[in-house]
C-alpha cells in the first residue's frame, strides 16, 4: 500500500460534532463517525497523497513512532477503503 495514491471520495460530506468528525454519504445516507487519527488522514487526503505523505502529517501531529504510525495507517485506509471514503488514483 505504501506506493498507492490515495483521494477522498467526493460522495462524502462530514463536520466536526463535538469529539468526532461525522461523515455521511450523499447518494447512500450512510453514516460513519471519525475518530481523531482517522480526521487526520482525512484532513491529510485534502489533496491525493501517498501512504508515506500521510504518515508523515500524522508523524509531526501524534506522538507515535514510524512503526507504529505506518501500522496505523495502512490498516486505516483499509478500512477507510472499504467503506468507500477513499480510493486509489
């Protein structure tokens, strides 16, 4: 994964609600709550970036070592894949 360009998916729209970033999917009315590492990999994705890129805003934002980070990370965009918040350009 570490190579891949990643973008946000245009299908969602979300706002910060008291500790979460919330997010809904226009076409669907699907719903899912960010917690504050994945709103940094999103605010991280305000332009298509690599896995390498993002690790390292969330490296300068959290106290996390590389390993740790990139575990993270790999592991979010997964998820984040999975649900169609993201996809591979």
């Amino acid at each position: 994964m570490g190579d891949r360009r990643w973008a946000r998916s245009d299908d969602w729209v979300g706002s910060e609600i008291e500790d979460s970033f919330v997010m809904v999917n226009i076409d669907s009315g699907k719903y899912v709550a960010l917690n504050p590492t994945a709103t940094a990999v999103w605010e991280a994705l305000a332009s298509p970036s690599d896995q390498a890129t993002i690790e390292r805003a969330l490296c300068d934002t959290f106290e996390v070592s590389p390993e740790d980070c990139h575990r993270s990370v790999s592991a979010l965009l997964g998820q984040m894949y999975d649900l169609q918040l993201v996809s591979q350009v």
